[in-house]
C-alpha cells in the first residue's frame, strides 16, 4: 500500500530550546526503558524510567522536556546518588518520604501520569544542537527562588 504525502511545507527546524529557568509542570507519560548497550558506565540491561514532563502555562504551556532515572544495580559506585534522584522525584510528585525510602517501596507508574510539580529546565548542546535538559523536580508550588531548582 502506498502513502501519498504532501510535505512542501514541513518545518524541517523543529523545536528551538526555550530558555532555561523553573517552569509549573505535569508528569505526561512514564515509561519503563533500559541500557540498551554497555557505551554508557552502567551495565546493559539496567532498568529505568523516562519521565516525560509536560509545560503548564506561560509562553512554553504544553512543551515537554525528558529525563531518565536509572534503578541503579546493588554494587555500582553511585548507587545512593541515583537512587537519591528516583526518590526525589517521588517526593516531588507528593509521595511520603517515608514510604518512598522504606527499602519496599512500589509505585504504580501509571498514577504518577498527571501529577503536577516544579520543573528546573536548563540547556544542553548534543550534535551541536541546543537541547533542553531537566535539572531537577520539586513540589508543585514550590517557590523558584533562583529559577533552577
């Protein structure tokens, strides 16, 4: 079957990066992703979640930005920093830090789609191409203070 499109006008630019700062969001989608290859310092297989946080409001209202976290294995060096990420985000997103650090912790990934939070935005360049970056997640409400969280 054959596909007929008309694309003379697509807008080959894309998304430019919106500037860096602390924005009102919302989780959009969650996904369960892993270390495809063994590039990267944590083994292949290694699960993780790819958080995609929508814009509410402002001149950006329905951007999206993305961040993984990594469910880092058991002997890797930099377990308690990645976990402390995993379970920042959590909190973020009203969970009791309690529970979230109680060595039993399970989300339902699905009622975390629609919680709203603080995104601190910040920018990166990959391929030579300006990229937006999440550089943190904080409470719904929480104060900015200096635009990045």
């Amino acid at each position: 079957m054959g596909l007929a499109l008309n694309l003379a006008g697509a807008d080959l630019k894309g998304f430019e990066a919106f500037p860096s700062g602390t924005y009102d969001g919302a989780v959009q989608e969650v996904s369960m992703i892993e270390v495809k290859g063994e590039d990267g310092s944590l083994p292949k297989g290694t699960p993780g979640l790819n958080v995609q946080f929508r814009i509410v409001g402002g001149d950006y209202d329905n951007r999206r930005v993305f961040n993984n976290y990594w469910i880092a294995p058991k002997k890797y060096e930099k377990k308690a920093m990645m976990d402390g990420m995993l379970s920042r985000l959590f909190i973020a997103l009203g969970y009791d830090e309690a529970a979230v650090t109680s060595g039993t912790f399970e989300p339902d990934l699905d009622e975390l789609v629609g919680k709203e939070c603080r995104v601190a935005v910040g920018q990166d360049t990959y391929n030579g191409e300006v990229k937006n970056i999440v550089k943190g997640v904080k409470p719904a409400g929480a104060d900015s203070g200096s635009g990045l969280i």
